[in-house]
C-alpha cells in the first residue's frame, strides 16, 4: 500500500498546472502522508501506520481502537497490513 492512508483511505488526485497563458499539464497531488507509531492497548504491542494528517487526527478523536475497526471496516486496511513492530 503505497501512497495510501490506512485509516482516511485518502490517496494522490490527479489534476493540472495551469500557466498563465492557460497551458494545462499533468500533475498529481500527493497527501500529507508519514509513518506512526502508536502502541495498541488491546493486543499490548506496538504498531506502525501510514497516516495522513487528517487520519491522525481522527485517532485523537475517536481512538486507536475505534479508528482501525472502522478503517477494517471500510476496506481502507486488512489486519495483515499493520504492521507489528517487535515481534
């Protein structure tokens, strides 16, 4: 997963470069996107994701816990694809 928010599903839009006598050339607008950590709670490990800004900031607001089993749920992100850090 490449390029992907694991929680948002957010991911790169296509678009144009305009100059100013109106030539148009393609571009792609990437996402704010960067590697975590944060600890899970209920497996007692820690996990690392590729989140962008928005993503971290729904954690804050509604939990770790609560932001994967949605992102699950969505099919942002498969349990196989977090990925554990010291196991």
């Amino acid at each position: 997963m490449s390029k992907i928010c694991q929680i948002t599903g957010k991911k790169a839009m296509i678009g144009n470069n305009v100059s100013h006598s109106k030539h148009h050339t393609k571009r792609s607008f990437d996402i704010n996107l960067f590697q975590k950590k944060f600890y899970y709670m209920e497996e007692g490990c820690w996990i690392s994701l590729k989140l962008c800004a928005q993503g971290l900031r729904m954690i804050n607001k509604v939990g770790l816990d609560a932001a994967l089993k949605n992102a699950v749920e969505k099919g942002y992100c498969d349990w196989k694809d977090i990925k554990v850090i010291g196991e």
